[in-house]
C-alpha cells in the first residue's frame, strides 16, 4: 500500500498513529486554508455586489431628494440639455447617498401635478403588455407545431428561427422599418406591436422546453382518443406553464427597456415609451427625474422578486443551444 | 386495417401540426423573412423608381463612408473588448457562487438585479459618475490623478464597457451556474481521487465541459453588446463623442435620411457578418467539446 496522495497511507508513515496524527494535522490545515479561501470569496462578493447595487440603490434614495436639493447637487452635470429653465448650478457635483431631508415632493409632482410623466408610463405598459401576452399565444401554437410530428421541413424552418433570433437590432429593424411603410403602420403602435408578437424568440424557447415532453405521453393521449387540439390543450400546456412564466418574465423585461424600435417605428414623440423619453428631460425638470427613473423600475423589479425562479429557469433554457 | 387508419390519423395530425405553426411562420414570413429578401434586393438596385441593377456598387459605397466605417470600427473595437471579459468574469462570479460562500442565493439576486433595470432608470446616475466634475473624478482627485473627460474622450469606451458589465454578468452567470450544476459529478470525483489538482480539474475537465454554454454565452454576450446602443444614446443622444458612435447610430441616421440602398447594405452586410462569426464559433465550439457531447 504504497499510495503517496493526499492522507493516505505513505511509505513517510511507519505505524498507524503515526498517520492518524498526521492526516489530524493536515485536515486542520486545510479546514484553515478553506477558511481563509471562503472569506476571501465572501469578500470579492460583496464587493461586486455593492458595485451592482449601488447605482439602483441611489436613484431610489435621490428619489428622496426635494426638487432644490437634487439641482443643487447635480445641476451641473444636466445643464447641457437645458433649454433655458433657470436652475441654481453648483460647482461641484455631489453624489450623495442619502438626502438630506427625505421628501416626497418629486412624487407628488410626478404623481399629482405633471401627468406627462404618467402618460408616458402608460404608453409603455400598452406597447408591452400586448407584446408579452401575444407572443406567447402565438408561440404556444408554433412551439407545438414543432414539436409534433417532426420533419425536415420543420427543422430546417426551426432553423431559421434560430438565426433570426439572433440577428440584432441593426438588422431585423430594416425589414420592419419597410413593412411598416408598406403597410402603413408606421408612426402607430401597431409598428411596434406586430414584430414584437411574432418575435421568433418565445418559439425558440418554449418549443425548446416543449421537446423535452416525452412523446409517448402524447401518443398514449392520442391512443385514448384524444385529438390535436385535446393535447396541445389538456396536456403541452399545463406542462408548460412554468417555461411561460419564464419567457413571460424574459420577454417583459426586454420590451419594457426598448429604446430602438420607438426610436425608427414611432417618430411622434408622444407615443414614445418612457424608456426613450427619460433621457429628453431636461435641466428645468431634473428634480423630477430620479423620481421618474424610480418609478419606471417598480414593474421590472416586483416581476423579479416574485419570480426570481422563473426567471432563472428561463434563461438556463435558453443555453445549450443545439437542443 | 388498423395500420391504414393510424396511417390516414397521422398524415391528418402532421398537417393539423402545421396549422398551429401557421400563425407564427406567417407573421415571420411577413415581418422578417420576406422583406429581409427585398432588403437583399434594394441593396443591389441604384434607387427603388428606377430599379438599375448595379450590384455591388452600394456596398462599395458604403464601405468608402467614413461614418459608417468609424461606426464599424467602434463597434468592433468595443464588442471585442466587452464580450470576452463578460465571459471570463461571468464564469468567475459562477465559479465563485459554486463553491461554499455564505448567502449564495441572495448574492445571485444581486448579481441578476441589474438585468431587470431599465437603462433608462440609472442612466441618471451614471450621467453624475462619469461627469466631467462628476463622482468618478473625485475619486481619482484623491489619488491625485488627473481628471478625465469620461463621456466626450477616448475613455469612453472604458465606460461603455462598465456599463455593459454591470448590465449583462448576472444573465451570464446564471447561464454557467447551470452548466457548472449539471456537470457530471463521478468525473470530478475520478479526478478528485486521481490527485488532480483545482487548476486541471478547472482547465481539462470544467473547461471542456462547458464548452457548448461559453459557445452560447459569447453569442449572446455579442448580441447583447450591439444594444448597448441604448446606454449611449440615452447619456448622449443622436451624436455623441466620436468612439461611441456606434452601427446602431449610423442605421438611425441612415433611416432619418429614407436612404433605402445604404441602410439595406449596411443591414446585409451586418447580417453576412454576424452568421460568419456565429458559424466560426460553433465551429471552434465543435472541434474543442466534440468528444465530451451527449
């Protein structure tokens, strides 16, 4: 037995206390040096984690801030956009953590006195929502299709999906652009709302968690009877709720932070998102902005905190691409 | 008898298949597919009234714009910066939620925060960091460094990659966390027992495994980094400082101007480029991680 790794029985060890005092002393070793290891880790953690947080963490406090104090600290840096309002500039910029006095004057302005700010959450909510809802439905249908009775057609057109998918912006927003024109479209939400739905990206996926559902379960349906319309209904479906969720989640979070296509589909501004229009405010409205910025992220993070899972699962979906 | 009938069931089923597909390939083929086709064709016509035949010749014409090649070259500069440091950080931050640190699934919360905010929300803050007198300059003020114009400077690729870090690591590493999780386990016991030391374990096997996830990582990390158009435009707007301008803002300024073969040629070209790159790294992806698929 002359095996020279890690605490095992070395030609060092003449009796067997021997090794049993050593191996003691090299396990305490290593439960310090694991120690140290963790602590370590731990500590680069929490470091990235305040680099992550930090910028959300500020605009929800200098959300606090009263309109004064925010141009008073900051109206430095947004002065370049200032189309004349009169502004108390200071010479330093300060970024500050907590506001001196917490107010929630920025709110009752959004919320109360300028309904421009609410008009333009609301055009997000109505550009995404039936983005979100029917790319699903539209996608539940294909992932379906694909899934059944699979063929070469089928792959070969998966396939395509696929590219599409992974086309940026700059390309796909081309053949949008002149369809919309064809159609005379453009300039409505229905620009926007039409290649959203049938965005190739929810078939991809949930044709991808679809795949995974044994197919004799779908044959021993179709044995007892049950039709096309039964499966896809009583069996695809329930078992698919959770991958919905997921792209649900996955979608919403890409749409509500859409600045391009508005940007090329929609040239009159008072349809635009809020996405687009935070960054038009301008110097006179500063104070307002943070409050603003806060409330365009409420959305987003509850969909995270309640489905922090879903959203985990779906984007682990989303690798392994050869599928 | 019974054979025939089930055969009739599912020639019947195969076509009922193709009507749930329906839907979906018909706005694909309407939205995407079909005009992607007449893009091709406009790019190869002189103007959409006379229909002149010429080719290359609007490629060529974009190529000699010197707007669009210093949108192109930004771009590539940044993307090849940006999208391999989001893969080797990534797949540390998983590396570092695998091993046994403390509050592991309250760091990936915050680690995957940033993914959920909208640019538009901490634009704001990023505009008061990297101002001229902003933040980011008094803490170089401390170590006596001189200030840097971070937004109208060379620099500014240097921010627009921390903002594409900040955006994109949490969705990568979740995108590692599950590879690193479905690893086959009595291959790293084997190694354990082999006395493989943590660099070889690392290098030879975790590697080697997750080839096909940092495949698709480096994907989506390139595709992502096209949007980071949208941090740009919301701190600059249409025309910012010379190494942010990126393709994303010569398309929008080409379709301001209805320029029609420039922007279907930038568009092709875009397109020709990113399914080469794609193919050369499923390629690579093939050749490194053929002998450990399935």
């Amino acid at each position: 037995m002359k095996l020279q790794s890690d605490g095992r029985l070395g030609a060092g060890d003449k009796t067997l206390e021997q090794w049993t005092k050593r191996n003691k002393k090299r396990k305490r070793m290593k439960h310090a040096r694991e120690l140290v290891r963790i602590t370590l880790l731990t500590t680069i953690a929490g470091c990235f984690a305040v680099l992550f947080l930090m910028p959300i963490v500020l605009t929800v406090t200098n959300s606090f801030m009263s309109a004064s104090e925010i141009s008073a600290n900051y109206g430095q840096v947004f002065a370049t956009t200032n189309t004349g309002g009169k502004v108390y500039i200071a010479e330093k910029v300060n970024l500050k953590f907590i506001p001196d006095m917490v107010s929630f004057s920025q709110y009752i302005t959004v919320l109360l006195k300028s309904p421009e700010y609410l008009l333009k959450f609301w055009n997000s909510v109505i550009l995404v929502v039936p983005i979100v809802a029917f790319q699903l439905l539209v996608a539940a249908g294909a992932a379906y299709g694909f899934t059944r009775y699979r063929g070469r057609i089928k792959e070969i057109i998966f396939f395509v999906y696929i590219i599409l998918m992974l086309m940026p912006y700059q390309v796909t927003l081309v053949p949008n652009y002149l369809v919309a024109q064809w159609t005379h479209i453009i300039d409505t939400n229905w620009a926007i709302w039409l290649p959203g739905i049938f965005s190739p990206f929810a078939v991809y996926l949930l044709t991808k968690y679809m795949r995974r559902i044994p197919t004799s379960v779908m044959e021993a349906a179709q044995i007892d009877g049950a039709g096309e319309w039964q499966i896809f209904q009583k069996i695809c479906l329930p078992l698919c709720k959770g991958a919905m969720c997921s792209i649900a989640i996955l979608i919403f979070i890409d749409y509500w932070n859409m600045v391009e296509q508005p940007l090329i589909l929609l040239s009159d501004q008072e349809r635009h998102p809020l996405s687009v229009f935070l960054s038009k405010i301008n110097a006179g409205e500063i104070g307002l902005a943070f409050a603003v910025a806060t409330i365009y992220m409420v959305p987003p993070i509850l969909v995270f905190l309640y489905g922090e899972d879903y959203l985990v699962e779906g984007i682990t979906y989303q690798g392994g691409i050869k599928g | 008898m019974r054979k025939n009938g089930s055969n009739r069931r599912d020639k019947k089923g195969k076509l009922m298949s193709f009507g749930y597909l329906l839907p979906s390939l018909g706005g694909v083929l309407l939205f995407f597919v079909l005009p992607f086709l007449i893009v091709i064709y406009y790019s190869m016509v002189d103007n959409p009234i006379n229909h002149q035949f010429v080719f290359l010749d609007n490629f060529i014409m974009v190529f000699k714009n010197a707007a669009f090649l210093q949108a192109a070259r930004n771009t590539l500069i940044f993307s090849a910066t940006a999208v391999p440091l989001a893969v080797v950080l990534s797949l540390f931050l998983a590396m570092m939620l695998e091993s046994k640190i403390p509050c592991r699934s309250q760091f990936r919360t915050f680690f995957l925060s940033p993914m959920m905010v909208p640019v538009a929300s901490v634009v704001l803050i990023w505009q008061v960091l990297f101002h001229y007198n902003g933040t980011m300059n008094e803490v170089l003020a401390v170590f006596h460094l001189d200030k840097i114009d971070w937004l109208n400077s060379a620099y500014a690729q240097v921010v627009l990659v921390v903002l594409f870090l900040w955006k994109n690591l949490g969705y990568n590493m979740i995108l590692f966390m599950a590879a690193l999780s479905s690893m086959p386990k009595d291959i790293l016991e084997v190694a354990v027992l082999e006395s493989a030391s943590p660099f070889q374990i690392f290098w030879h096997i975790k590697l080697r495994y997750m080839s096909s996830t940092i495949l698709f990582v480096t994907i989506m990390s390139l595709i992502n980094s096209f949007k980071v158009f949208r941090e740009i435009y919301l701190l600059k707007g249409d025309y910012p400082y010379d190494t942010m301008y990126m393709l994303q803002h010569f398309m929008n300024n080409t379709f301001g101007r209805l320029d029609y073969q420039k922007m279907s040629a930038a568009a092709i070209m875009m397109a020709v480029v990113m399914v080469i790159i794609i193919g050369i790294l499923f390629l690579t992806e093939n050749y490194f991680g053929k002998d450990v698929e399935g």
